[in-house]
C-alpha cells in the first residue's frame, strides 16, 4: 500500500481552498497518483476580502499580518480535517502538502545587486500541523528561490512524470488567476531520462482568470466572482486592436523562465484596460471578450514564440478549464492541435495544483529534488519545502 497525504492549494484566484487526498507510490518513473477524495473549501467572505486587499497591497502592522497569516492556517487545517474524515477508510494521513496562500510574489531582478526574488505564502506550515495533527511541509517556494529560480512554476517536475509520453510532445496548461505552461518532449529523442528531464520546460504565460474575475467583480460590485461558463463574454465583440495594444507589454516579450503574478496583472492593470475600453466605445461584454482573448492569445502567442515546435497535444487544467469561451478562442488560435483536460488522462483537472503539491511534499520526504531548473532557472535542482512534524501526542 502506499503512502496517504493531502495536498492543499489555494491559488491567485483567491477563490478558496483545493484540497486532494491521495495514495502515493513509487519514486519518479514509476510514480502512481491515487485520488481518493477531493473537494474545494470557500473562505469565508471576509476572509477572502481582507486577503485581496493585502494583494492588492493594503498595509497591515505586523500584528495585523501575523493574525492574518493564523486565519489562513486554521482554515487549511480545517480543510484537511474535514476531507480526511471523508476518507473511505481509516488508514493514517502521513503527511499535508501545503503551498499555502500567496500574498506577494517578485521574481529575481537581474539588473538587483542581491538578484534573489521573494515569495510569500500566508497559512504558515508548523501552525497546520498543529491544528490538524498531521506532520506538514510547506514554504515550498524559498529552496527554488535560494537558487536563484523564480519560485515558480514550480509543477513542471510533476507533470513530468505524470503526464509526459514517449511518442508525444506535449503542454500541459494551468489556467488559474494565472496561467503556467509545462512543456513535455517526447521521451524517445532523449538518451536517458536525465537528458529529457532537462529539456523539460515551463514557465507562466500571464494572466489566467486573474483580470476577467476581477473584471467581473468590479461590473458587479462583487455580486459575482467570475464569469461562468464565460457566458458574459460570449455575448461581446473581441477588440482586436485593444488585444494586441495589451499584448505589447512587457511580460509577453520577456524570454523563460519568467513568473508573474496580481502584483503586474492586477487592479492598476485593469483599471487601465477599462480605461481603453471606455475610450474604444466597448461595451462591458466586449471588456470580458477582449480580456478573454488576451489570456487565449497570450498562451497560444508563447508556445510560437518560445518553444522549440509547437506541441502535439495541449492538456488543461484549473479553473480556466471549465470556461468554455476561453476554450473556444484557445482552440481557435491553436488550430488543429487537440485541447483536451487532464482529465482525459487520468489527473483530474480541477484538482491537479493540489495533488502536485501533496507529490512534492512527498518527494521531500524521499529527499528528491521538486524543481526543475529549466522551469524556473535556478541554479540547481533542490527537495522543496520546510517539514513541519506533527505534535507528539500527550
């Protein structure tokens, strides 16, 4: 039998937190992903309110954030809680996988004297494994970024060897608030597993969800989250013009490895895209369309621009994989590459960002490396994570 663990994962969205309880085996190449049980816990609303305005860079005290930071916590250990007691059975939880919540991400400066970047994640490990009684691994990002890597993308490893194939190249595509890309050679032209590993490739394409959420909250007045289905935006007229205008900015040209996060692709970004929506005569829908199209165009735009061919097969998942707008215009400009979920190979969609952060918790605990230098352009590959052990009972 192999090992139980439950990855945890709440993304840019800020939109609540995915939980996944799996049974875990074997090491790289033989490695087996079992989903026993997964389900999606909402913050509560004010919860969810204070953590936006931190992103979106409200000043706290240090008080203040520390108390945010224990909020986080106790609502993921909750939710690990809640889902193993749904287990089928009561075989133990080994450990928790936790990414945690990001409030701020910058990635390396080259042109910094200390080019080092910084990540943070609120919902702090030794608090989970306090409050839930299960040994956690957290802070996954800082070993990547002591490296000198961006801090992310970091689930190009696991897509590796979860979804890579040997006669086929392939991308696998997350579509969250923002969008990340694992790029998957055929096994075949390698002569061992390290060659290809290295030839592995990932990186973050922009804005996923991210602007049409916000956009959707901001028309609202947050009676609605997002657009579902991306029925609003079916209902306008894509602004070519304003899509390439939105292109130009810098983050699309920037060669890989590159991440990116609300702190570029947030409010003060939108509020200027609105503004050229305005000026053009836009109505809210075409806004929507246009803002669609841009995450379509962006994803397509950089597999043209930076990989070596264009892939056989693009996998999706995230919450984008469940707009069918974005969907259609991702088709479009893909052409006659098939776009199909994860799901369809056997790594459930909606979950899959939660159960690759249970397998690198895992893969810490073997003492494996979790990050792949061609993704994130550290220096090296490191086990990722900080273990957090269980308090000893009595």
């Amino acid at each position: 039998m192999g090992m139980r663990a439950i990855g945890l994962m709440s993304g840019t969205s800020v939109d609540g937190i995915d939980a996944a309880l799996v049974e875990l085996s074997g090491t790289e190449t033989d490695l087996e992903v079992k989903l026993l049980r997964s389900e999606t816990f909402d913050y509560p609303a004010a919860l969810r309110s204070q953590i936006l305005a931190v992103c979106a860079g409200e000043s706290l005290s240090m008080a203040a954030m520390a108390q945010l930071d224990d909020a986080i916590a106790r609502e993921f250990a909750a939710a690990a809680k809640t889902i193993q007691t749904a287990q089928p059975d009561s075989q133990p939880i080994r450990f928790i996988g936790s990414h945690g919540q990001t409030v701020f991400h910058r990635p390396p400066q080259a042109a910094d004297e200390q080019p080092l970047g910084y990540s943070l994640q609120l919902g702090r490990g030794s608090a989970i494994a306090h409050w839930s009684g299960i040994t956690t691994i957290s802070n996954f990002r800082v070993g990547d970024l002591a490296m000198g890597g961006q801090g992310a993308p970091l689930v190009p490893r696991v897509d590796a060897y979860l979804l890579g194939d040997e006669q086929e190249c392939r991308c696998v595509q997350n579509i969250g608030g923002i969008g990340n890309v694992t790029y998957l050679p055929a096994r075949r032209g390698f002569a061992n597993l390290t060659a290809w590993e290295g030839a592995v490739w990932g990186w973050d394409t922009g804005p996923g969800n991210v602007l049409v959420d916000l956009a959707v909250q901001h028309l609202t007045d947050g009676a609605q989250a997002f657009d579902r289905d991306g029925a609003w935006a079916a209902q306008g007229q894509i602004s070519d013009p304003l899509v390439t205008q939105w292109l130009a900015d810098p983050f699309f040209s920037q060669e890989p490895p590159k991440s990116t996060g609300r702190e570029h692709f947030g409010p003060d970004w939108l509020g200027r895209s609105r503004q050229a929506a305005i000026a053009l005569g836009l109505s809210d829908a075409d806004w929507l369309a246009s803002l669609t199209e841009l995450t379509a165009r962006s994803i397509a735009d950089s597999y043209r621009n930076h990989l070596p061919q264009l892939p056989d097969r693009v996998l999706v998942c995230g919450g984008g994989s469940r707009n069918r707008t974005l969907w259609a215009r991702l088709q479009q400009h893909l052409g006659s590459i098939p776009l199909e979920t994860t799901d369809q190979w056997g790594l459930c969609a909606s979950s899959k960002e939660a159960i690759a952060f249970a397998v690198l918790g895992y893969w810490r605990l073997l003492d494996r490396p979790g990050n792949l230098p061609a993704a994130t352009g550290a220096r090296q590959s490191v086990p990722l994570g900080e273990v957090w052990p269980a308090p000893s009972a009595g």
